[in-house]
C-alpha cells in the first residue's frame, strides 16, 4: 500500500475489526471517505456496504482508534536526539563504529553527533581515529566528544570545514582538543542548516506517526528554539505529510495588542507551553514550599523564574485578546504562584474572559487539593506527562529522593484532578520521554498511587479528546461519521475493547497511522 494524498472519490471500508468510537463500542467495520469518517457499524451491515466501496481492507481482528494526541512536544530537539549517536553504553571501539555508521546510514548524510566515549572501557584501549569515522560515515561530517566533553574526535569532512588544522591541540589521528575542539564544535554546530532542522522536524513526526499520533502541540519560544524553528515546525504539520501541528510560543506579554499581534505573527495558538514559572525536580529547580530533602540546604527552594504580577500580566493581556495563556509549572510554590496570578487576573479583567481564553498549564506535578479545585474554577487545562510518574515516581524514585517519600507521593494527582473537573490532556515533553501513547495510559491505569489510576477509556478519552480540547477544539478526537479520518490501526492481540494495560502487557504496535485520509504510517499487511 503505498502512502501519500488520498485520490477524491476514493472510499474504503475497513472490517473484520474492532472499531473503538468510542461513541459505538462494539463496532467492527468503518467506511472512510476521502478525508472523512462515512460510516461506522458491525459486520452484518459492512457485509452489504462491500460492493459499493473502492477499497475493502480486511482488519484481521486489529483495533481501530482515533489518532492520539500528544500534546507537549519539541519537535526539532526530538529530531536532534535521532542525529545522535551516543556511545554511553557501546562496549567497545568495533561497536562504537557500528553504532555511527548506523546513524550515518539513519541521517543520509547529514551531520552524525557521536558523544560519550571513554576509551578506558574499550579492549581496544583507545579513541576512534579520523579516518574510522570517514569510513563509518562515508566521508560526512562526525563530532565524536569524549565523555567529559573537553577532547574529541573529528572527521576528515568536519577537519576541513571546521580550519581545525590550524589552531593548537590538533592531532593527525583526528583526536581534537583545546582551540581545535572549539573550533571543530562551532563548526558542526553552525553546520546544521535549516535543510538539517527541517529533515529532523520531518524525523520527529515520523516518529509520532508510527507512534499512532495524529496530533502535536508545539512547544517552542525564544529560550527553547527560535521563530525559525517555530516556523519550520508549523509548516511541516501544515504539509499533511504527517502529523498536524499546533503550535504554542512561550513568551510573556504585557498588554492585548501585543498577545494578539505576536500570536497572529508567529501562527500560535497560544502563549504557553514551556513559558517557565520553575524548573525541574530532578535538576532541584521546581519551585519548592520547602527546600529540598537531599540536600543540606535549607535555603534552597529552586528556583521561580516568575512572579504572580508577571502571571496575572501575561494572563489578563491573553484573556483580553483571547488568546491562549500558559505556563510550564512542577512545584507545589511554582503552582501557588500560578494560580494566585491567574485569580489576579480574573479580578482584573473578569472571570468569564479567563474561563473563555481556555489557559493551560504545562507537568503541573505538585498541586493539592484547593489548587486543582481553583485552577478548575479558572476552565485551565492540565497537560500531563503520565510517563514522568512511571520513571521517577513510587517510594524508590527520583521524586522521593528530592523531596522525601511523604511529599512525592501526592505528586501528579490525575485521577483527583479528573474528579475535580479539571480537563486533562497528555503528552510526553518529547524528547524528555518518546512517543508512547499506550505508555502514557499504561502509566496512569498503573499510577504508583493507586488512589490516582483510573480506568483505561478515562485516560484514553484524555490522550484523544482531551488533546484537543486543551487546544480548543471541543469535536475532534473521536470515530464518529463526519469527523476528518484520523486513525490508526494497532495490533492489540484478542480484544473487543481496549487493549490488556495490566502492569508487563504486551501493549499494542501501530499497523497503519491515517491522518485526514491520508496514509502517514503503514505496516499493515507487512510480516
Ligand atoms: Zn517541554
């Protein structure tokens, strides 16, 4: 089945599945339409519907879903992490070659960052030279840093590029330091071209398609990436080759003109994101009521980028304008901040006006019971990463060694913020964690607080919907007739309902990703 822009006039049905609506639980069959869902039902009435198709493709017991949605992503840094070609973990200088000419072969001749070696792990004994990484590179340019980041080998390709020939701490071998390192880095790093980003951006959606994303929400601004690279971003999910794209920029404003003008300039949904009231636990930057449990400081709170008069400003100026505010947030005092700027703001220019503008915020980990209540109150959005409990939360993870056990466990309160009517959507902060949407469910159907899991269709309904609503868009995210033929088809072993999420369930793999009709992602049929 080759993939690309669905003819008009083209209709398929698919059956002989199980069609997950959710509105028809015990669908089978789908007729798609061009670029919209026609019809949804059972095997009886897809029998008759067979003729008059197109296309029939038999589903195999597969599961239809809506497409997910991942709604906190960084699309080009995702791309940047498949250029890299890390040796942390390579056992030896034979596998450290291997692994970059893997990345070479990956890249297609676009630049190979290889760092992490330590030449004292290796039986070899040594570093790889210039003329292995032309080899294993087929004479492109490759930055291999040591492990401490202060040596490094290059290729011929970036020795040439780079002048590094003439500065002190040359070698022949191609074995960099000193003012040939920095000249060699400057070098590679001005070498990646817009040609380069745009290829990653096209890498990182792949990469969500075949995941079963139809959807990202952007997280870009002037300290993450560049109006560029936002661009860039916007434009390759406008391209239909791939998953779509939202866009949010994380810059604060001062007054409605200007949220309206630099939203409108830059084609933001919103001024949010990763527009950053504190940092994070692991780096001991979330901003903390008190200090840190593993450290004897008692002053060190992290840190709060943001004050409430900032927050109420940037919130009251989006309202005004009606344009999405918002913030990234992890702390119990990063949250105070936040919502005390928030009901500043609803003071200032109404509470309707902040109800109406839908703000979100971003990881919101650390919030009790009165904030979720507030920030219910204020219609904000909580865009969660259910991964971040599954790798640093319980009694024995990062978070309890922060903060002490007593103060992680209340950390990312899901369920409780469903309860409170908060709206919740879900995302990976990608590359922070990979594309993974059963992960993401898997993660919260299993949260480490049993009193935060919640039934599988909750969280999923939260990963679909959700992720639009967050967005603004209250009628996407379902296989409903009418709705754009956004799917993708999973092998989910033998289910009439969602898949087996039970903790070590083999969860599903994508067989085919349809976004709008057209085929982004496809193994069905494929052994
Ligand atoms: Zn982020």
């Amino acid at each position: 089945m080759s993939s690309g822009p669905t003819p008009p006039g083209t209709t398929t049905l698919y059956r002989g599945g199980h069609v997950y609506g959710p509105t028809e639980p015990l669908a089978t069959a789908m007729v798609v339409a061009d670029d919209k869902i026609a019809w949804v039902g059972t095997e009886d009435a897809a029998a008759g519907l067979a003729d008059g198709v197109g296309h029939v493709v038999d589903l195999g017991g597969a599961l239809v879903t809506p497409a997910f949605v991942d709604a906190h992503v960084h699309l080009s840094a995702t791309g940047m992490g498949l250029r890299s070609a890390s040796l942390t973990d390579v056992h030896s200088l034979q596998e450290a070659l291997a692994t970059i000419e893997a990345a070479a072969r990956r890249r297609a001749g676009r630049p190979v960052y290889a760092p992490g070696w330590d030449e004292r792990d290796w039986p070899e004994g040594r570093a790889p030279t210039a003329n292995e990484l032309d080899r294993a590179s087929y004479g492109g340019a490759v930055y291999s840093p040591r492990v401490d980041g202060h040596s490094a080998v290059i290729s011929s390709a970036l020795a040439a590029a780079s002048g590094a020939r003439d500065h002190p701490g040359w070698s022949d071998n191609g074995l960099v330091t000193r003012e040939a390192h920095h000249a060699a880095r400057d070098s590679f790093d001005a070498g990646i071209s817009q040609a380069d980003r745009r290829a990653d951006i096209d890498a990182a959606l792949s990469g969500a398609a075949a995941a079963g994303i139809g959807l990202v929400h952007e997280c870009g601004g002037p300290l993450l990436s560049s109006e560029a690279d936002f661009a860039d971003v916007l434009e390759a999910g406008a391209s239909g080759k791939g998953p779509q794209v939202i866009g949010y920029w994380a810059e604060l404003v001062g007054d409605e003109d200007s949220a309206r003008a630099l939203a409108s300039r830059l084609g933001a949904r919103g001024l949010a994101g990763d527009l950053n009231i504190d940092g994070s636990i692991g780096s001991r930057t979330a901003s903390l009521r008190e200090p840190y449990a593993d450290l004897d400081d008692p002053a060190h709170n992290g840190n709060a980028y943001l004050t409430v008069e900032q927050v109420c400003d940037h919130v009251a100026a989006c309202s005004l304008a009606g344009v999405q505010a918002g913030f990234h947030v992890i702390g119990d005092a990063g949250a105070d901040t936040v919502i005390a700027g928030l009901q500043a703001a609803a003071a200032k220019v109404g509470m309707a006006r902040v109800v109406a503008a839908h703000h979100r915020l971003e990881h919101l980990e650390m919030v009790d019971a009165s904030g979720v209540k507030a920030l219910a109150e204020l219609g904000v959005t909580a865009s969660v990463q259910p991964a971040f409990d599954a790798y640093w939360g319980g009694p024995d993870g990062m978070y309890a060694a922060r903060l002490g056990r007593e103060r992680a466990s209340g950390m990312n309160p899901f369920a409780s913020m469903i309860e409170a009517g908060l709206a919740l959507a879900l995302g990976t902060d990608s590359p922070v964690t990979p594309f993974a949407p059963w992960e993401a469910i898997s993660a919260w159907v299993n949260h480490h607080d049993p009193a935060q899991r919640v039934s599988a269709r909750t969280a999923f309904v939260a990963h679909t919907v959700g992720g639009w609503r967050a967005a603004g868009v209250d009628d996407r995210g379902s296989l409903d007739p009418g709705q754009p033929a956004s799917f993708a088809i999973w092998s989910a072993g033998d289910t009439t309902n969602l898949p087996d999420l039970s903790p070590g369930a083999t969860l599903p793999a994508t067989l085919r990703t349809v976004i709008r009709g057209r085929t982004v992602f496809d193994r069905l049929g494929a052994s």
